[in-house]
C-alpha cells in the first residue's frame, strides 16, 4: 500500500498546527492568558483597539490593552485562513472556531466596521445539572421537575433569551437529562456549543458552501433519530427549526391518522377517498361486497401513501 495518503495527512497536519501557532503569536499572551483563565467567558475587541474581558460574576470591562488595526486585521484572517474561507471587503464577515481549542470567534472588518473587530466566545468548561440550578435558587423544584418530565415524554421545547442570558447552558442541562433515557440524539448545529453525554449520540454541523442546516435536517431523518436537537439559530435557520418541529408534529398526526383509517376500514368497511390536496375524507358507512372492500383498501392505501410523500 501506498503511504501518499499517510503523508498527506502528515502535512496537513503540519499545516494545521503552523496555523495554530501563528495564530496564538498574533493574538499575544493577555488574550492566551484570558482563553486559559475560567474567570473569563468572553473577549472582546472594539474598533478603538481597546481588549475587553467578560468576566463571571462582575461582567465586562476593560483589560487595558490595545490592538493595533493592522494586528487585529491578522488575527481576522489567520483564523479565516484555518478554516478556509475568504475574507475581504466584499466578504467582511468571519464566523468560526478557533483550531485545538475550540472557541467561538466572529470577526468583522471594515467596510462594516470603521476597524477590525472580533468576540472570542469560550466553550462551557462544564454541565451545570438542573439539580444545580435548584440548589442555586436559579428554578425551583417544581420547575425543574417540569423539565425533567417534558424531556421523558419527548416535549419540543425551545429555548429562546437574549446574548449572554444563558441559553446553551441550559440546552446542556437537558441534554444531560436526555442522556439518561438511552435514546440516540442527534445534534445539529452552526457553531459546536452543545455538550451531549449520551452514549449514543452524532453531532453535526453546517459548513457554508457545502451543507446547510435544512440539508443535515433532511440528512437526519435517516440517520435513526430518536431526539433531534437543533443548536442555536438564526435567520432562516430559525424558520427551519420551527418548520421542522411543525412537520414532526404532522407526521405524528398522519401516523395516528393512519392507523386509525387502517382500523376503521378493516373493522368497519368504511370507504377513503382523496383529493389532490392530499385531504383524506372518509365516507359513512357502506354495505359492499368484497370487491368493493378490495377497492376502498386500495383506495386507502394509495391514499395514505400520497399522504407520505407530501409530508
């Protein structure tokens, strides 16, 4: 066998770990320091150059330190480099993770700005547990339960709040819960955020160009879900997430429908027609022969099939 491959990967691993360290040069030892300190959450460029820290507990505020615009301009595009995208006037916007460690970054340069500014958003270190939110005063216990019992009976639950207000920390808190009903979970989102520990579990993500987050949804649906859980969204990818939540509540109506006409047309001979907008009607009771029955059976499955299709 040959070991071209094998060199290959040898050199993009090169590469990749050339780009890191480039990168951690240009961003300086205070941002590598924040990144390592858990104290703080995010950091923040502003287009004055001035370095921000948000930190638990006392918030934002100033670290200072200033970047130059030419040095934040680098940092921009190094990162845009490792994760192989384009960035100039005409395509300002950079949203990615930062390689070996895995921070949120989004960067953006002038025209949009007047200068180079980016936010370096830290992965969660930890899961905190819904009975740490209890303990915290953060829910009650009533809450809590509530919860927990939505995550068993298979509720849709969205999470919605404001930057910062603590949504994928919660998202986490339930994936806990869901990690511990067997189920296998698939996790779908634009930027890795979500920390699953169920055993049996595949993430996935977008990636401009090549898969959109309406393409992993339809992807999903034959990859076996028991649970599918959609990251943070926005823009269209927030009407797909509600479309998709009003489809599977279609398709758990069409399956009971099913089974209901199956039953009826079986038991009590009823005969099934459809219209080309997919209605199904079911009309009174008939007295038929068995051809007849044949035909009203063939009617309702066709029917039903068409159904299928449309969802």
């Amino acid at each position: 066998m040959s070991d071209a491959p094998l060199k290959r990967v040898g050199n993009l691993t090169t590469v990749l770990d050339r780009q890191t360290r480039m990168l951690r040069t240009a961003m300086g030892p205070a941002i590598a320091a924040a990144l390592e300190d858990p104290e703080i959450v995010e950091v923040l460029l502003n287009p004055d150059g001035t370095l921000w820290f948000d930190r638990l507990g006392s918030g934002r505020a100033p670290s200072g330190l200033k970047f130059t615009a030419h040095d934040a301009e680098r940092i921009i595009r190094l990162v845009a480099a490792h994760v192989r995208i384009e960035v100039h006037p005409a395509a300002p916007i950079v949203s990615a993770e930062l390689p070996a460690t895995g921070e949120r970054f989004e960067g953006v340069l002038p025209p949009v700005t007047r200068a180079p500014v980016f936010a370096i958003r830290k992965r969660a270190v930890g899961v905190i547990s819904l009975a740490q939110y209890v303990i915290d005063g953060i829910l009650t216990e009533e809450q809590a339960l509530s919860l927990r019992q939505a995550v068993r009976d298979r509720r849709n639950i969205v999470i919605a709040g404001g930057t910062s207000s603590g949504k994928t920390t919660l998202a986490n808190a339930l994936l806990q819960e869901m990690a511990a009903t067997g189920d296998r979970v698939i996790l779908l989102e634009d930027t890795v955020e979500l920390q699953c520990m169920a055993d049996d579990h595949v993430p996935m993500r977008t990636k401009p160009g090549v898969a959109s987050m309406s393409e992993l949804v339809r992807s999903t649906l034959r990859l076996r879900p028991d649970r599918i859980v959609i990251g943070e969204v926005r823009g269209k990818g927030l009407m797909i997430g509600i479309e998709f939540v009003r489809d599977q509540k279609t398709k758990e109506k069409a399956n009971d429908l099913r089974n209901k006409l199956v039953q009826m047309a079986f038991h009590k001979g009823l005969l099934v027609l459809g219209s080309g907008d997919t209605t199904l009607r079911l009309c009174p009771p008939l007295l038929i022969d068995e051809a007849q029955a044949d035909f009203a059976l063939d009617t309702l499955e066709a029917c039903i099939t068409e159904l299928e299709r449309s969802l």
